[in-house]
C-alpha cells in the first residue's frame, strides 16, 4: 500500500544523524555564546585602548577607531606609572607564593594519598573544611602579627598568607590517588625513602596536576587587591591591581584610553602564561577526576 508507513530501518539512521546534528549545533551554539560573553570585555578593553578620547565617549559603537590613537595612549600609561615596575612585583609574588605552596601541598598530598597513618581520614576533613574559610577571616590576627614583627610594606607580608594552600593539598592528593602503587613499593625495596619517592619518581608524573594548579594560583594572586590593600602603602611595590589603583589616581579617572591601555599592558602577561600553559592546564583538570 502507498500508505503504509517505512520500516524504521529507513528512517532511524536518518533521524539519528539529524537529531545528532542538532544537539552538535546546540552545544557549539552555547559554547560559542559563552566565549563572546567572556572575551567581549577584553575586546572591548583593547579597542577603548586605541581610540582617540573624542570617540571613546562619542555615542557610536565601533570595534575599530576612526582615528589610530594607540600609541598615544600606551606612551602615557608607560609615562604616567611604572606599569613594568607593577608587573615585575605581581611576577615576584605569584612565582615566591606558588614555589613555596608546591614545597608544602606536595608531600602533604602525597602522604594523604598513600600513607597510612591514624587521623588520616580526619585530617582531610579539616582540609576540605579549611576550603570554605575565606582569606578575610584572619585577615585581621594576620595583619596584627605581621606588624608586630615589623615585616608590612613588604613582600614577604603580601605572600605568607597564601604560603598554605588547601586547594593545592586537595588537587595534588587527587592526582596521586592514580598512581600505581606497586611503582611506590618496588622503590622502598630499592631503599628509596619516602622524600625520594615523593621528589624523584611521583612528582615528574604530576606536571600536569601542577600546571593546572599554577595557572589557578598565578591567576588569583596576581589579581588580587584585597591584601595588598591592607599591607602595602610603598607605590614601588605595589602588584599590578593596586598599581592599577594608583595610577586610576594619578589619572583621576578620565582618560580612558590611558586606562585602558595599563590594563591591557598588566593583563597581557597572565594571557600570555595561560596561553603556554594551556594544554597542561586542561590534562590536569581532567586527570585530577580519574581514579
């Protein structure tokens, strides 16, 4: 009969392919809606930085200025402020904060991982609590006892809060849960000891782990104005947030492009590193997951 209905052998390879094309499309659709959402003010940001102030606040919306107003801009964010000076202090106190945290989040992720000692089980809940308390909380018996040893306006006083970080510990302890533990024992049959083991055979397999910790750790650190706020006052050691600050001053927050371009200058170093760093960035977040 010409009525009757195909067999759904004929038809399901092609509702397939269809409804798999769609659902492709979808998720592409929200992938790409959610980069423009994230790049939109960084576009913005660069744009502003080369326009001239006339078309900065003009009621026209161009991503390319009519007038080429780059170097002008730069050369007055560069005169201005010490915008490298700032930038050198934010590498100084993103690279001394992250060594110290892999010195300390390592072996104790390893022992957590590996060791069998009484408390274990205890003490990662601790960790995991110690994720909830925010940097504000001691902020106040932090400050009080740096001043008392006399070490603020320094940038040993912007770094040693962040000296410990249970981030790290839960990240690393993860990662180390996958290594085979039968490579742990043959090397304590070999005699190793247990910092050998830690420093010499599991750290090398945690490069990714660690890359993806450090772009967490850099990218917070080196944003961050909330402690520096609180410790420095001295411009010359001022991390690129609160360089930022003085220069809005030294500005008095008009001239836009000048703005614009000292952001841009102060966020092109952490663009650059995440972009080195990405591949490993991304084998760490997904092999943190696997047991």
């Amino acid at each position: 009969m010409s009525g009757a209905p195909l067999p759904a052998q004929a038809v399901t390879p092609a509702h397939s392919v269809l409804r798999r094309f769609v659902s492709m499309a979808l998720v592409h659709g929200v992938l790409v809606a959610g980069a423009i959402f994230m790049l939109a003010p960084f576009v913005w940001m660069l744009v502003t930085s080369i326009k001239p102030p006339a078309e900065i606040f003009s009621g026209e919306i161009a991503l390319w200025p009519k007038r080429f107003y780059g170097v002008e801009n730069y050369s007055l964010a560069m005169e201005k402020a010490p915008l490298l000076r700032f930038a050198l202090n934010g590498v100084i106190i993103c690279v001394g904060i992250l060594a110290v945290q892999l010195l300390v989040a390592i072996p104790c992720a390893y022992a957590l991982a590996k060791l069998r000692f009484p408390g274990r089980n205890l003490l990662f809940v601790l960790i995991l609590l110690g994720l909830c308390i925010p940097v504000q909380v001691p902020a106040m018996p932090l400050y009080i006892a740096l001043a008392h040893l006399g070490v603020l306006n320094t940038y040993f006083s912007m770094m040693v809060p962040f000296f410990l970080s249970v981030f790290a510990i839960f990240l690393f302890r993860q990662f180390f849960r996958s290594f085979p533990d039968d490579i742990i024992n043959a090397a304590r049959l070999d005699g190793m000891s247990e910092f050998e083991i830690v420093w010499r055979i599991v750290t090398p397999s945690a490069w990714p782990a660690i890359a993806a910790f450090s772009v967490f750790s850099a990218v917070a650190h080196w944003n961050d104005l909330y402690w520096p706020l609180i410790v420095i006052s001295d411009a010359k050691l001022a991390p690129p947030p609160l360089g930022m600050m003085f220069f809005a001053d030294a500005e008095s927050g008009s001239n836009y492009g000048a703005l614009t371009a000292a952001a841009t200058i102060l966020t092109a170093p952490l663009v650059i590193a995440f972009l080195i760093a990405r591949r490993r960035f991304i084998d760490g977040i997904t092999m943190t997951g696997v047991k």
